[in-house]
C-alpha cells in the first residue's frame, strides 16, 4: 500500500458529534463498519443489477456490484494515496439508495415522485446514509439552546463528511448540474439541503472530491466488466458477433450513450480489446472457458485501473492525492474501451425482448404501488414511514414518505406487496 496522509479534523467530523466506543479505530473503519453492517446495503442482495434476482443461479445483484466496486476502489484509492478504508465506505454505499427494479424503479419512481421534486437514486443514497438508516439521533434542544441540527431527529449513520462527500457523485442539486442545467442527475433532495451544505463545507462548487471520482470511475470498471462476464457466460454475447461491420456499427450508436465519440473512434477502442490473447473468441461453459472468462474480468479491471492511476500520477506526482487536491485521470482510449464493454452489456443482455417485456412490468407495478399506498397512507407503510407520513407538514412531504418506503422495498417484497394492494 502507498503511504497516506493524515485527514484534517473537517474531513473526519460528524454532523452530530458523538464519542468513540472502542479507541485505536480511525473514523473512517468506523465509517465502513458501519455501512457494511447496514439494513440497506443488505437490502441491495434483492435488488436488481443487470438480471432480476432469483431468476438465475448466480445472479449479480446490486449487493454484489457494490462489494466487486469497493474491491476495486480500496485497492486504486489506496494506490494513489486515498484512506481505503473511506474510499471502500463510498463504494459500498454508492448505490445504496437504488430502488426495486433497479434502473427501471428509479425511472418508474421518478414519475411517481413529480408532485414532490422527483426521484434520483443518488440523491436517495444521501437521504439515507443521513436520515432514513436509523443508527444515531440528534439530541433533543435546551431551552434556549440548539445543540444540534434537526434536533432529536434521526442523522442515519453519521457518517464522517468525507465519507459522505466522497460517496456523492453528483454534488449538485436538481437542475443545478455546473455544466447541464437539464441533466437527470443530481445528488440532494430539497428538504436534505442542510446536510449536504454541511458536507460540502470548503468544497468547490459542483466539483467531486478525488475520493468520490475513484469511486465513480470503480463503479464504471466494476459493472461494465462484470456484465459482460455475465452475459458471455449466460449465451447472451457472442464475440463472432463483435466483428461483423453491421453489428459493430449498431453497437456503436449503443456507445454514444456513455461518451461522446466518432464510430471510429470506437472501432479503434475494441480492435485494442480484442488484439488482447486474453480476449474470448467463445464460451462453452468448460471449465477452462470458466477460467478464461474470469481471467477476462481480472485483466479488464487491472488494464483499466493501471491506466488510470498511471495517468494520474503522471499529472499530480508521486504523493498522496486526497480530497479537492487531484482529480482522478482516466485516458480517453481508456474510457471509450469502457464504454464499448457498457454498449455490449445494453445492446445483447438489457435489450433483450424478455427484459423489455419486464421492464415495462415493474413501471406498472411501481406506479400502482405508488397510487395504492398514497390513497390508503398511512395504512400499509412500514411504522418508521407511517410515523413520518403522520408528522409530514404537507403533501410533498406526505408523498416523498411514501417514496421512501417504496424505495426501500426489494424486487420480492415489491411484487408481494404489489400483489396484496392491487391484486
């Protein structure tokens, strides 16, 4: 491992302060500990990733993504220099705000959320890292003295602010993107403002800290790789089919999604990829095509994260980078090499007739959960939530409790609560 620096005390403070239990642990080992052991990392095991759970043997789950991310962070964070145990919490807990159906909830809950500002699964991860994950309380007020932010209120897990900011993505609110005031992504809710301006205490405006964009760039290197492993070993990806000129071509247009860049420019990205002696030309399930294709995941991920930090310390020198003193570097091959691997996983597993035939599914079933449970609210919400629902000041707040609880349903419990509302 790489020597580290020292956070400041900023870096490790807590929204609420609070006493260490046990001393020799550093804040951030308490930060980690304290996401692995949560009820909404666990829930993330019955959470769509790619395939919906139980509908194969292996599945990779959100649960599982998140653990192959944090592995892949740790060991590149600490490379260049970062805390690894503050860069696996923000792995770890990156996703932890994703919905049932994964991408298709988020989408689904969205429409369901308008009358309340929407719904973004990023920004559902700060609400529960900071509120909705019971773990600590903030003290009641004195007369006279507020002893802490939303007193006698639950903070969630109070986590370190660099935990925190380094978990964050998208460090702007809705419509405030620096450089897309349009964009669908963001990371706080209105009424979470507080904490993130907290959080965000020093930080420059609209900017990730380093620690957050070795995450970001994991979560690329984790997911893209392991659904392509996936989809290979389940039939779904021939590698002949990769060299036709009218395959290529189509699964060009899928890349454009992920980055901006001409058809050749693509063309050149997985020509590199498949001049590799370690590229598949098949897979038939043998255990020497098992070995193969795990071998394919291992040399992608140290092909993609070798380059990065390379490349950064190229820029930046040999020191330890932490904080807003460096950005992540990742070559544009690097990413356009990336991207084509997300295209593959879009264009022969997602966009299969069955998983369209599913998606538009689990839009109904979360668009009648969300009627069903507003017009009989607080009936059926879960006592944290109808407790919430019975203080909210108006209806936005009314509606985004019910958000919340949907949230933090599985896939299963979904449908089976679907299935008891709606029939």
């Amino acid at each position: 491992m790489k020597n580290t620096v020292p956070y400041d005390p900023q870096s490790e403070a807590r929204w609420v302060p609070e006493p260490d239990k046990r001393p020799g642990r550093t804040a951030f080992q308490r930060d980690r500990a304290r996401v692995l052991h949560s009820a909404a990392l666990r829930r993330l095991a019955g959470t769509t990733q790619v395939v919906a759970p139980m509908r194969s043997d292996f599945p990779r789950t959100r649960l599982t993504h998140s653990l192959e991310c944090a592995q892949v962070g740790r060991e590149l964070g600490a490379a260049l220099g970062c805390d690894p145990d503050l860069v696996e919490t923000a792995c770890l807990a990156h996703d932890i705000g994703h919905p049932p159906f994964g991408h298709t909830g988020e989408e689904a809950l969205d429409q369901a959320a308008e009358a309340c500002g929407g719904f973004e699964g990023n920004a559902q991860s700060l609400r529960i890292l900071t509120r909705l994950e019971p773990k600590r309380f903030a003290p009641p007020d004195e007369p006279g003295v507020r002893l802490a932010p939303w007193p006698g209120r639950s903070v969630g897990l109070n986590l370190t602010r660099a935990a925190l900011d380094a978990a964050t993505k998208y460090p702007w609110a809705r419509g405030q993107h620096p450089a897309d005031p349009g964009s669908t992504k963001y990371g706080v809710y209105g009424d979470d403002l507080p904490v993130f301006r907290w959080m965000r205490t020093g930080a420059p405006d609209g900017r990730k800290c380093f620690e957050a964009t070795v995450m970001d760039w994991s979560d690329d290197v984790a997911y893209s790789t392991h659904d392509v492993e996936d989809g290979l070993q389940a039939g779904h990806i021939d590698p002949a089919a990769l060299r036709s000129p009218e395959e290529r071509a189509e699964l060009f247009k899928t890349a454009e999604r992920f980055a901006a860049a001409a058809p050749e420019e693509f063309g050149e990205a997985l020509d590199r990829l498949q001049a590799q002696d370690w590229w598949p030309v098949g897979y038939d399930g043998t255990a020497r095509a098992r070995a193969g294709l795990k071998d394919l995941t291992s040399q992608l991920i140290g092909r993609f994260c070798l380059a990065a930090e390379q490349a950064t310390r190229a820029r930046y020198g040999p020191g330890p980078l932490t904080r807003y003193a460096a950005e992540l570097v990742v070559p544009r091959g690097v990413r356009l090499e990336c991207a084509v691997l997300k295209a593959v996983a879009v264009r022969y597993v997602m966009q299969r007739d069955e998983q369209a035939q599913l998606r538009s599914r689990q839009r109904v079933v979360i668009a009648e959960l969300a009627d069903a449970l507003l017009n009989d609210a607080p009936h059926h919400l879960d006592p944290v939530f109808a407790a919430q629902y019975e203080e909210a000041e108006d209806g936005r707040a009314a509606l985004r409790t019910v958000i919340d609880q949907i949230a933090t349903l599985t896939d299963a419990s979904a449908l089976a609560l679907h299935a008891k509302l709606v029939g």
